[in-house]
C-alpha cells in the first residue's frame, strides 16, 4: 500500500467519522 493510498484511506474515514459525530454528512460528502 503506497503512502497515497493510505492517505487518501484515512482521509476518507476521519472525513466521514467527523460527519457522522457533528451531523453534517451532506457537507462532508460535497466536499469529497
């Protein structure tokens, strides 16, 4: 697994946990 990768990994799920724990999953999910 390239550094890339697993960057883009974690962004993904620290993007969609703080949408999940703040309610703004719409917002997180345009800006994906």
């Amino acid at each position: 697994v390239s550094w890339t990768e697993a960057h883009c990994f974690l962004f993904l799920v620290s993007g969609a946990y703080i949408a999940e724990f703040s309610g703004t999953h719409f917002s997180y999910a345009y800006l994906t």
